[in-house]
C-alpha cells in the first residue's frame, strides 16, 4: 500500500503577506506537497488550519501515515484538542515531521518536553546544510551540502532533547551553527525536525530540499498496524496472568479496577 502523507500549514502568512502570496500562490502546504506529486509508493494530501478541526479529524489522521507540520504565527491558535489527538497517533505509530518554524508549535514542544528555543536572525544569508550522517536514509542521493542562497538564521543553543540521530547541522554566514535535521522516537513513532523554510524565501522550490523530504516521509513511515493500546494501563487480574497464581497480600484494588493516573 502507498505511504499516505498528509501536509499540514497554518495557511495565514500566504493571506496576508504579498511577498510569501507571491512565492507560494498555492501555499506553502502545496509547494511542500510538490516533493510527492509522482511517486508511486506515496499519496499525497494536504489540511490547513482554518478548516472545521484544522483539517485533523479523528479519521483523516487514522488515515494518515506520515504528517508533515509547517506553522509560525498561530502556534497559540491549534486546539489543544486536536494537538493531543495528533501526540496520541504518533504514540500509535504515525510520522511526524516538523518543518523549520514548527519547532515552536505545540505539538513538537509537547512530544519533546523542552522549550525547543534558539537564536535567530532574518538577514538572507546563505545556508550550507552540511550532511554529516551520510548513509541515514533521510540524506539518499543528497550532495556533500546542500547550498540554499537565502535563508533565516538559526542558530544554538537549540533547547531540544539529545537526538537519537543528527543527519544534518547547518552553517550560516554570520558564523552561526545549527542542527538543521535530527530525528526522535515517540512511542511508535518516529518524528524529524528539518530547519529549512522560512516563508519569506523560495526554499521550497530547492530540489534537494524537497528530496529531504520525499525521503523524510519513506523514513518516518511505519508499515506495522497502529499500535492503539500503547495509552492502555490494565489491571491485570492474578488468575489472567501468563502463570496463573495466587493473591499472597494485601492490595489496594480490587481485580480490573482502574489504576490512578
């Protein structure tokens, strides 16, 4: 079966800013949708923010295998609601990967447990996104560096957990270092951060961007079934157990009585 990817953007500085209107007519969500179109293991769809849930209803992230993230000014705005929905399917097993400004959304925040802060500074420099983890999946077919001629700054400290992976640390003109694309396990899902994008310029028109992500989403797929127990916490009774046996002290709860949470 195709990989079903579904790419999701707060879809507001494309209504309200001529210059991102101009270089993303169609959105940003289309153009990261552009790196899709074509490949046969893979389906594309795509939800904005200001659709009935943001475009996150409880079945079309059932259906969902790999989701993409892209938000910046109405990170406050997502219903925590549908933020804890999304945490629950990437527990199951969904992708996840957040795209540059997204490290300060909701989801990406709660799934890492830290602020997920760094520097910053919007002055077009150019970014040398060094690939460092050569023979990671996400890096196939990609150069020594990928040279993107106009880019936000950012910059460490970047308030993350430790990765389970770095791929990719990038280098800015004003001197500064970044780690530009690192990788989590959550429950059963994996989950990228890619840095890359800010809307201001056409760095999702850089073919070996969207390559990033076409191989971005083949890795972050799970082909096992959702694994919908992982929030269960059971009492399991004494005479259920793999061994049967007996009661041999006291106990605070009778058998299948919920536990405190």
């Amino acid at each position: 079966m195709s990989i079903r990817v579904l790419v999701w953007n707060e879809n507001e500085h494309e209504k309200k800013n001529a210059l991102v209107k101009k270089l993303y007519p169609d959105g940003i969500h289309n153009a990261v949708a552009a790196a899709f179109k074509g490949q046969p293991d893979i389906t594309v769809a795509t939800a904005t923010q200001d659709q009935p849930e943001h475009g996150l209803t409880v079945e079309r992230l059932k259906a969902t295998d790999v989701l993409f993230w892209w938000g910046h000014m109405k990170h406050g705005d997502v219903d925590d609601k549908i933020v804890e929905r999304v945490q629950a399917r990437v527990w199951e097993g969904m992708g996840l990967v957040v795209l540059h400004s997204a490290h300060f959304s909701k989801i990406f925040k709660r799934l890492m447990g830290t602020p997920c802060a760094l520097k910053w500074r919007e002055a077009g420099e150019v970014e040398r996104v060094w690939v460092i983890n050569r023979s990671h999946p996400i890096a196939a077919g990609l150069p020594e560096y990928i040279e993107i001629e106009h880019e936000e700054m950012y910059g460490e400290p970047f308030s993350i957990p430790e990765p389970m992976e770095t791929v990719f640390i990038s280098h800015f003109e004003g001197g500064e270092v970044f780690r530009s694309g690192v990788t989590y396990q959550r429950g059963a899902g994996r989950v990228f951060y890619f840095r890359p994008g800010h809307e201001a310029y056409p760095t999702y028109h850089n073919p070996q961007v969207l390559r990033v992500l076409l191989n971005a989403a083949r890795w972050a797929h799970n082909p096992a079934p959702a694994w919908t127990s992982i929030n269960d916490a059971p009492n399991v009774p004494h005479d259920k157990a793999p061994v049967p046996l007996e009661v041999k002290g006291p106990r605070l709860h009778a058998d299948g009585e919920a536990g405190h949470r």
